[in-house]
C-alpha cells in the first residue's frame, strides 16, 4: 500500500487510524516525504527521500483551489478542502 511509504512528522501514514493534517510545505528527511503548499496548490512527495522537492525526481499534483489536505487513516483515504 503506498501509504506504508508515506511519512508526515514521523508518523506512516498506513500505520495511523485517526486522521494527520498534511499541513506543511517542507519535508524532513526520515520523518516527511508528503508536504502540501497551500499558496501554491500543490501536493508534493519526496520519492528519493533527499528532503527537498525536485520535479524531475519526485512527484507532484498541481490541487487547484484545494486549502488543505487531510489522510484519514481508517479508510486510507485523503480529504481535500477547498478554498472558501
């Protein structure tokens, strides 16, 4: 499951049953590879684990008028809210 590879403030997120607010734009290596840019509607992960977004070696999906991203751990589901 790709959750089991997805990482936000040291929590797996296919591990967790409540719910985790991919609330922050920066990754932290060994601890956040999912970041979410509110300014720029923009869900990235770290693939190669180097603690830095690049477009040629990680992934990106462009969210537009997404506010904030939600994974909800007991259905391994993500929620988008959007912009008011």
């Amino acid at each position: 499951m790709i959750a089991d590879q997805l990482m936000f403030g040291g929590i797996v997120l296919g591990n967790d049953t409540g719910d985790v607010a991919i609330n922050s734009s920066s990754f932290v290596v060994g601890s956040t590879n999912i970041a979410f840019d509110n300014a720029g509607d923009l869900l990235m992960v770290d693939l190669n684990g180097d603690g830095t977004f690049t477009a040629g070696s990680d992934f990106s999906i462009h969210l537009v008028g997404v506010a904030s991203v939600t994974y909800h751990g007991v259905d391994s589901t993500f929620n988008l809210t959007l912009d008011p």
